[in-house]
C-alpha cells in the first residue's frame, strides 16, 4: 500500500496553488498519508489567515484522492484531525479496493492537461448548461456549493476585481511579495512563470494584476471572454475545515471542467481584499462565504503553457514503521 499512497502524494504535486507556492508535505507511513501545511510557503502579504494555503493544499488532497480511485482504492479521510497541530489538515487512511470508475480515470487525465489559462476566450463558445449542472454537483459532493454568477452580476464582479487592483497597488509590501513569486528564474520549480501571464487587455472582469506591467509574456489572445462563466465556490461557513473542503471542490470542478473540454483560470483577489469580498458575498444566493471564482470557458488551442512543479523528493517523505506523530 505504501507505494500507491507515494504515487499518490507525488501525483498530487500538480495540484493548483496560490502563486504556485505548492504549500503542501505529505507524510507516508503505515498505510497511511498525511498532509501538512506547509506554513513556510504561506504568503504573509496576500494570505495572512493562510484560508488560501488550505485552500491549495485541499486541491491537492483532492488530487491524492483521484490517483487512488483511479489506482482501484477508496480511503477514508480524516480533515483536520488533530486540534493540536493545526498543520497537519488531512489523513487518508483504510483505502479500501474499489474498481475506478470511466469518471475517476477521466479526472486523472485531466490532472495532467489542466492549466491555468489567463488568457482572454473567444466569443461563440458558451459552455452548456448541462456541464454547468454537473459542476454543480461535483462541488456540492466535496461540501462546497458552486454559485454561477448572473450577467448582471458579473458587472459587480468587475467592480470587486477593480477594487481588489487599486487595493494592491497601494500596498508595497503585497506588491514585493508578489514580485518575489513571479520572479523566481527560470529554472525554478515553483512561482508564477511570466509566460502564464497575459499582457494588459480589456476585459469585463480583469484578472489579478501580477504586477508584470510588459514582463508578461503569454498573448491575451484576441477574445473577449463574453461567453466566460464565473462560477463562486462557496461555503456556509468560514473556518479552516471549509477553506480544505473548498479546495477540494475546486480540484472536483476544475478536473471535471477539463475533461468537458472547458479552461479557464482562479481569482481569489476579489476574496482576499476585504471590500471586494463583501461585494462577492452579496452576489450569493442563497448566502454563503466565498472562497474562489473560477472562470471558466471552451478550452481553446494551443493549451497554455504548464508551470514548474517543486520534486517529489522536496514535498513527500517515507518513514517506515510508526510515524513520530511530530509531523513535517
Ligand atoms: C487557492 C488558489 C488561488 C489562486 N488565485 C489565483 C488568482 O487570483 N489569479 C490567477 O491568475 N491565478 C490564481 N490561481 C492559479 C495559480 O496561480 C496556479 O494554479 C499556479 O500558478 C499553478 O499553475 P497551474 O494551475 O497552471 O498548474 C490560484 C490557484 C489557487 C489554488
């Protein structure tokens, strides 16, 4: 069992993350895989409650679940088991063997060709309401609820995007944090890579200013992402438990999404910025917290460019026999 749980740590090094920081250890011992936070990768600046490290580190939980279905077994799953380490967020545990599914090997393939896609959708390419019903579902299964902003609300989402800009640019510690995670070389294995970013355009809802201004290297294309949806993943409450099961809706939504053919790309500026949150929560019907709006459109070719991953070695440990219970 301990080879397919290190199969699925490592698997789930693809998982989507805030600036591509990949704030996640796994620990694998006796038939099981634990998963830490990695408090050193959170972003002082931009995450200070850490609601989007756990985020990541929920998608990439939910990318470890995905190469075990895939791989013929079903865990339990314990979310934030001990109240004494508070980093420790998940244990998978009991993995039963479970024939996986056309959808659980579907997922998988998709874990390898979704991107992060920034740049602007072509129009004539809506993307079919009965995708969007699945979606739905697939966040409601992880706990979450997916809300899918109206027209007319998808002008107020522009306002939070707005807001969430001019707050940024007025905050020059936020801005070298972000300028430290966008600029991490070439041969990094983790951050932003300029050429995932899309130079300036208009757009009815623009996407976080990484603060590359000419730097940003990916073509926005010449859409104009009017058939964008804009979809909220939300939860009732607001608590570590719900930023976990939140990211793990998104990896749910985003992996169904690409195997239904659409792309599309996160904003969590409009969550973190405290003015702009109160304007996204106002759109949610029935109320709810929101924790990330994915937008999403029919994926377009060529597919972006991928980003770096950091090595398994760096992010997944093996102890035999007892774990510590120390952590990592
Ligand atoms: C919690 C979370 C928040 C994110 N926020 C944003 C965002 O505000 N703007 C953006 O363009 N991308 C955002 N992303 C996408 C990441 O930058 C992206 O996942 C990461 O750079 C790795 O690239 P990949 O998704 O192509 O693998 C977010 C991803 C996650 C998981």
């Amino acid at each position: 069992m301990i080879t397919v749980l290190h199969q699925a740590a490592q698997d789930a090094r693809l998982a989507p993350s805030i600036l591509n920081t990949q704030p996640w250890r796994w620990q694998v011992h006796d038939d099981v895989l634990d998963l830490y936070a990695d408090a050193d990768r959170r972003l002082p600046e931009v995450d200070p409650h850490g609601r989007l490290m756990t985020l990541s580190c929920g998608a990439a939980l939910h990318h470890a679940r995905v190469a075990l279905a895939a791989a013929g077994f079903e865990p339990a799953v314990d979310r934030l088991p001990d109240a004494g380490r508070p980093l420790l967020l998940a244990r998978i545990r009991d993995c039963r063997p479970r024939p996986a599914t056309q959808e659980n090997l579907a997922a998988y393939r998709s874990m390898r060709l979704r991107h992060t896609d920034r740049r602007l959708f072509a129009q004539g390419m809506p993307v079919p309401g009965e995708v969007l019903d699945q979606l739905r579902v697939a966040a409601e299964a992880e706990g979450a609820r997916l809300h899918l902003l109206q027209q007319q609300d998808v002008v107020y989402l522009g306002y939070a995007a707005q807001g969430a800009h001019k707050v940024g640019a007025h905050d020059p510690r936020a801005a070298e944090e972000l300028h430290r995670w966008t600029h991490r070389g070439a041969d990094a294995p983790d951050g932003v890579p300029p050429g995932t970013v899309a130079g300036a355009a208009d757009r009815p809802v623009p996407l976080r200013d990484f603060g590359l201004g000419d730097e940003a290297a990916l073509s926005p294309g010449a859409g104009d992402d009017a058939d964008a949806v804009y979809l909220v993943v939300a939860t009732a409450r607001d608590e570590p438990l719900d930023w976990l099961v939140s990211g793990e809706a998104v990896s749910a939504v985003w992996l169904m999404a690409t195997a239904r053919g659409l792309a599309g790309s996160p904003m969590t500026d409009v969550v973190e910025t405290p003015g702009a949150r109160v304007l996204v929560r106002s759109l949610l019907q029935p109320p709810g917290q929101p924790q990330l709006v994915l937008r999403l459109c029919v994926a377009q070719t060529p597919a972006p460019p991928g980003s770096p991953r950091r090595p398994a070695a760096d992010t997944v440990t093996v102890t035999e026999g007892r774990s510590s219970g120390e952590g990592v």
